[in-house]
C-alpha cells in the first residue's frame, strides 16, 4: 500500500497537470474564436467560387480548355494532407491520418505520392512506404493561416500539375470545422478542377447567356489558379479551427478527468491517514494493557 506522502506527491502532481490543461483550454478557446470567424469569413468565397467556376468550365467545355481543367488518366494521384503541427488535440490527426490511409488502400493498385502540410502528418507517413512531393510544417502551429503561405503551396502544386503530366489527379483531405465537438475529415479532388455536369449547373444558369468582358481564356486563366489557392487557404483555415475546437474538449476532458482522479486519490489518502490514525491508537492501548 502507498504511504501518506506517496498519496500526497501524486495529488500535487495530479492538480499540476490539471492547472496546465485548464490553461491550454483557455489559449484553445481564443485562439478558437479568431480562426471561426476567419473560417465563417472565408467559407462562403470559397464555396461559391467553385460551384460558379464548376459550371462555368462545364458551359464552355467545348470551346475553351486549360491545363487545371483537362482530364488525364487515372493512375496516378498526389494527395495533399492538412493536419496539425501540434499534438493534445483528441483524435484530430489520428482521424485524418485514418482517412488518408483508408484512401490509399482503396485505391493501391494506383501509384499515390502525399504532400502533406503540417508536422503530424508528415512524422506518421515518413516511415510508410509513401514518397514526398514536398512538405510544409510550422505554418499553423501559431494558431493562424497566412494567405501567402497558402499561395505559395497553390503555386506550387499548379506548376508541378501542369509540368508533370504523369501526376493524373490531386486530391485535398483536410478536416472541415462544424462545431467546437464536431468536425468533418473531407476528401475532395483538388485537380484537375471537376466540371459540374449535375444538377448544379442549373442552379447557376445552365440556360443562361453569358457575355464576357475578356476572352474566357483569359478570365479562366485567372480564376482557376485563384481558385486552387483559394481552397488551399480555406483548408488551412478549416484545419486551423477544428484543431483548436478538438484541443479545447480534449482538454476539458482531461481536466474533469483530472477532479475525478484527485477526488479518488484524495478518498485513498484519507483512508490511509485514518488507517495510521488507528494502528496508533492500537498501539497505545495495547502498551497501556500490558503495563
């Protein structure tokens, strides 16, 4: 059985660790609010712009093509993973790292290469038998996205997209923020940019006429590099707030967590104490009797 002071170390030790995760709740929960309201900000843009974009390209299918729109085979896919450079976040990274991994077994007789943005990821799939197109880390351990950073990672991935033409598509998984305890792993194809032949092009106006102020070349040659840019930083966005939203109820847990334990310990040490408390009465008792 522990001693007294062994009950009481762990206590102190316990209420220490209970002090951090209530701090880190607290950081998780500002920083929380400044990356929802970028995302609240940022959501619609990004939807409307690829659900415009989508039928548009789907109009002008036959008299216009470009290098983000062209489809190839389907053989050879790079996936771009956005994940946390931080751990003590819940099942966030597990979660996408499960997608991610789901993914490439569904679809192992094609040859997969990642890119993935941030440290989580890239430390799990270092040691799997995947290669890197590039990695990007340290860009939203801070709690914020830079819209040049994203750039940055769009240009990229369109310059290797237009140059290398054994890469067939690229897909995007990243976690979409719903709820401070809900968030949604997405997988959605990045390139090239899907042509809405659905439903949806009615809702844009698949009857309507368009009258173009430049040539369509010219104005998709524009809007669809801004597009995947676009997507990237609204993933970036995404990922940003769904880990603080997980590291704050991962951290709420662990401090309730934390009472309970020190509740328990405390009942333990109490026992203990009144434990001592009768083997010394005992003792006196018994040396009295038998003087």
């Amino acid at each position: 059985m522990a001693s007294l002071l062994d009950m009481r170390r762990r206590i102190k030790s316990v209420k220490n660790t209970q002090q951090i995760t209530k701090a880190m709740k607290m950081v998780a929960a500002a920083k929380l609010k400044r990356a929802q309201d970028r995302v609240t900000a940022a959501r619609p843009y990004a939807v409307k712009m690829g659900e415009v974009l989508s039928g548009l390209s789907a109009k002008v299918a036959g008299d216009f093509s470009h290098p983000l729109l062209s489809e190839r085979g389907d053989e050879n896919y790079l996936v771009v993973l956005v994940t946390a450079d931080k751990g003590l976040c819940g099942g966030f990274n597990a979660n996408l790292v499960k997608a991610t991994t789901k993914f490439l077994k569904e679809h192992s007789s094609k040859e997969a290469s990642l890119l993935p943005i941030g440290r989580k990821g890239r430390d799990f799939f270092k040691t799997r038998d995947i290669g890197f197109l590039e990695e990007y880390v340290g860009l939203t351990g801070k709690g914020q996205v830079q819209l040049s950073d994203a750039r940055e990672i769009a240009e990229f991935i369109i310059k290797t997209f237009v140059e290398d033409e054994s890469i067939d598509k690229i897909f995007l998984v990243f976690t979409e923020f719903r709820t401070v305890i809900a968030q949604d792993v997405r997988l959605e194809q990045l390139l090239p940019i899907p042509r809405d032949d659905s439903e949806k092009e009615e809702q844009v106006g698949s009857d309507a006429e368009y009258i173009y102020e430049q040539p369509p070349a010219e104005i998709f040659g524009k809007l669809l590099p801004k597009q995947v840019e676009t997507q990237i930083y609204r993933a970036m966005l995404e990922s940003v707030a769904s880990e603080q939203g997980s590291r704050m109820t991962a951290m709420d847990s662990a401090s309730k967590n934390a009472g309970e334990l020190i509740d328990t310990l405390t009942l333990n040490m109490n026992r203990i104490r009144q434990a001592d408390i009768t083997n010394e009465i005992i003792e006196v008792v018994s040396g009295a009797a038998a003087q």
